[in-house]
C-alpha cells in the first residue's frame, strides 16, 4: 500500500427476537438432547489489532459473488456464496458485515437463523443433528444482502470500503473495507479464490481482480462485467471500481494478462508509467522470483477519488497518474503482502519494509542511486524511528512510517550480512517460493533468514527490528 501520510505524494420485537438470540448465542447441545453437537465458531480471530476481525471455526475456500450496483444512489443489491471448510464440528459460525442488511441466508440449502452484533452475523441451521457441520466437511453458505454500501473511516484518518466517486464507486480493503461491500471471514489469515459478477448501468465499466470470465453482456440498460481470480487472495485485496474507464487488454511473455483500467481524466499523463506494467513485473521477477498470479495491470482513478494507492492482487489502484517509482512499490507487493500474505497486521512490515527495498533497488539500478543511500536518507529522518516495525503501538501506526522505511533498513542489513547480491536475491526468491500464496509472520521470516544465512542474527532483530532506540547506522 502507497503510505496513508504523504510519503508518495486504506429488529425484531418483543418474546420473537429474544428467543431468537437465545436459540443463537445458547451452548451447543449434545446429540442425545436433540441439539446440535459442536461449538460455535469464535467471533474473531484474536488479530493485535483488530480482534473482532475475521471468525473461527471455518476455512473459506472460494467467494462467489453476484452483484447489481446502482451508482446513482450508491446501493447495491448482492448475493455471495461462501464455500468453506469447517475446522471443528460447528453449531453456528460468524461472518463479518458493516452496514448492509441482510435479507436471508441459507447453509447447505436450510434456512440459517441470523443474529447481528454489529459489524458480526452469526448464521444458526435448524437445531437438528443432521444439520452439524463436522470438522473437515466443506459447506456453502449463501447470503442475500442489500442496502447503502459504507465508507469506514480508519483509526489513522483514511477511507476505505465504499468509495463513491464522481462516475460510480470504488471498493477498497485495507485492513477492514472488505467487509462494507461483502459479508466474508474478512483476516488476512483467511485466503480464497473469487468470482464476481456485476451488473452496472450501460456505459460503465466494473472492474475487479483477475481476469475477465467472457465478454461483457448487456441486456436493456444494463451491462454485467466477470471476473474470475483463480488463485488464494486476501479479502482485503479485493477490488471493484465501477465508472467510466478506458481499458487496453495485452499479453506478457509467459501469458501474463496485462490489464489496465484508465479513468479518462487521468489516461494522457498515465499513458507512459503504465506502458512500463510489463517493464517492471519482469525486472521484479528477476529479484523476487516468478510472478506469482495470471493476470497484472493497474486500476487508476482520478486523483480525487482516493487518496492513497493500494496493491489490490492483480492490477493496483492508483489515485490519479502513478510515478514509476509508485508503480514499482505497488507491484513489489504481489510477491510482498498478495502472495505471501501478513499472517496478522502486526506483520505488515513484511508487505511495506520490502516493497520500500524494491524502490531502492529499482534507484539502484536503473537510477544510479545506491541503496546505501536511500538507507542514509531513511536512517536520518526522525519519523522512521517512531516505534519498531515490528511492533507497531496500535492499529493506527500499521501504516506509518517506521513500517515502510526502517522496514526496508532492516532489508538493507540482511543484504549487508549476506554481502553478496547473488545470494541475497536467491534469499528473496526462496522466501517467495517457500510461502506462495500463503501467510507468513515475523518469526517465520527472521527464522527463515537465519537458516538461509546460517548466521544467528539476533542481535540485528534486536537492534533494528524489534529495538525501541536507534542504533549505529553500521551496527
């Protein structure tokens, strides 16, 4: 993600509804009462940050999503089918929603009772036997929904979720906007692959992750766009921007889909930065390893739209004309966060410290500047030793910026241990390999890192990941 700070410059009445919440938030009963056997599912995966984020008990395999979106009055109406499989015998599970009503819910074909706490639903089968979920069964869910789509304000200032625009909307997830447009297991932790179906007014263009899955269609005034991501993605990397777009469709060496998305305001001075799309994923694949997804490209709005880029899995959103540099950050990221995903956010320097390094090695390179360089001008700004990146205060900080710039110092002091550029991006490109489409936390980077090296690095961890004062710049 493009830094949030300007570093570039995310009812029921009466004895009915009582009974309800008792049916919901009651026990799980044993076969032999009749009941349901299994536990509920818990309501949040216990994230540092965010611990009503994301549910237990269940594992989502695929997100099927049908969507008719009315930009006029920002509402949608909206079907997703969930197909998950249960971690622990279940008698109800959760899902994460903001805002939008829900209109029925289905498991396995029966009629799902649902109780709302906020931004949690908890979805109840009948309570019969036959009606469990056991541990290991897969199981869909589906959920009707409908309403005025949000935009969530996040504890640092930025919007995300729901993003009206001047000529239709713009979704955006990072870390908890998913949940305004669709009711999912919305952690990082939890990676599915998508179809999306949307239908739009004639003359707009929806766009989303992945490749399209056949032509438009259009029937009266409406056009229905699909899309198709094959491979695992966080939910907070979906995207949809419905507007006005001009698209270009091309092919890359290998079969990589490049597919671009342009806002007509900003096309012209877009033209150059994204006809380089192609440039840069290769010069990535070189240091990173192979490109991780099918599909690549960019999404890019005007500049009012939004107010940061974001490295939605396959094509990045971009607020107006990116620079290259953006454009190498942003991409950096589907090997660095959209492939090998944070395993909570307290992890999101692993995604920010590494797409940061990427830029300095594009200067490196193609811009003779050294990447001992960008250490010294990061090493002497002041905001970069704020906090440890690995231990952001609060879930305000996960995007400030000791998470991207002393992120990439520590980076730069691996490159130092390793001291030999051929290795060190044989350790980059195995850290890829090894967790493709995946999740990967701190200790299992310092971990790997330290067994790739051979070398006992903790003091380095000490000093420049987790240590709270600012050390020698050659320690």
């Amino acid at each position: 993600m493009d830094q949030r700070t300007p570093a570039h410059t995310p009812r029921r009445a009466g004895a009915a509804a009582l009974l309800l919440a008792l049916a919901v938030l009651a026990p799980a009963c044993t076969a032999g009462s009749g009941g349901v056997e299994g536990k509920p599912g818990a309501s949040g995966v216990r994230d540092p940050y965010f611990p009503k984020l994301g549910n237990g008990g269940y594992d989502v395999t695929h997100y099927d999503l049908t969507l008719d979106v009315d930009p006029d009055e920002q509402k949608l109406r909206g079907t997703v089918e969930i197909t998950a499989r249960a971690t622990q015998d279940l008698s109800s599970f959760n899902l994460d929603l903001a805002g939008l009503t829900v209109d029925s819910a289905t498991v396995e074909g029966r009629p799902a009772a649902v109780n709302r706490a906020g931004d949690e639903l908890t979805l109840r089968t009948e309570a019969k036997v036959e009606d469990r979920l056991h541990k290991g069964e897969t199981f869909r869910t589906v959920v009707h929904y409908s309403g005025s789509p949000r935009t969530i304000t996040d504890a640092d200032g930025s919007e995300e979720g729901w993003l009206p625009t001047d000529d239709g909307a713009l979704a955006l997830g990072e870390p908890t906007g998913s949940m305004a447009w669709f009711p999912g297991n919305h952690h990082p932790s939890d990676k599915a692959s998508y179809d999306l179906e949307v239908t739009v007014p004639k003359g707009l263009t929806a766009v989303s992750n992945g490749v399209p899955a056949g032509p438009a269609t259009t029937a009266g005034d409406r056009t229905t766009f699909r899309w198709h991501t094959a491979e695992p993605m966080a939910s907070y990397l979906a995207t949809l921007a419905v507007g006005r777009f001009t698209t270009k469709t091309s092919t890359m060496p290998g079969g990589i889909t490049v597919f671009t998305a342009v806002d007509p305001e900003s096309a012209k001075a877009s033209a150059r930065t994204l006809a380089r799309v192609p440039e840069v994923v290769a010069w990535e694949a070189e240091h990173f390893g192979p490109y991780p997804f099918s599909a690549t490209g960019a999404i890019v709005e005007r500049e009012r739209d939004s107010g940061y880029a974001l490295e939605t899995q396959n094509r990045p959103v971009f607020p107006g004309p990116p620079s290259v540099g953006l454009l190498v950050h942003e991409m950096a990221h589907q090997w660095f966060g959209d492939s090998v995903t944070p395993e909570t956010w307290r992890d999101m320097w692993l995604n920010e410290g590494l797409a940061t390094y990427a830029e300095w090695l594009w200067e490196e390179e193609k811009q003779d500047t050294p990447a001992q360089d960008s250490f010294d001008e990061a090493y002497e700004d002041e905001d970069n030793w704020a906090f440890p990146p690995a231990d952001p205060p609060n879930a305000k900080s996960i995007s400030a910026q000791p998470v991207y710039g002393r992120g990439a110092m520590v980076i730069h002091k691996i490159r130092e241990v390793v001291d030999d550029d051929e290795e060190f991006f044989a350790l980059l490109t195995g850290w890829t390999k090894t967790h493709r489409h995946g999740n990967a936390s701190t200790k299992d980077f310092t971990a790997y890192v330290e067994k790739a090296t051979g070398e006992d690095l903790s003091e380095l961890w000490q000093d420049w990941l987790y240590g709270r004062s600012r050390p020698a710049a050659d320690g």
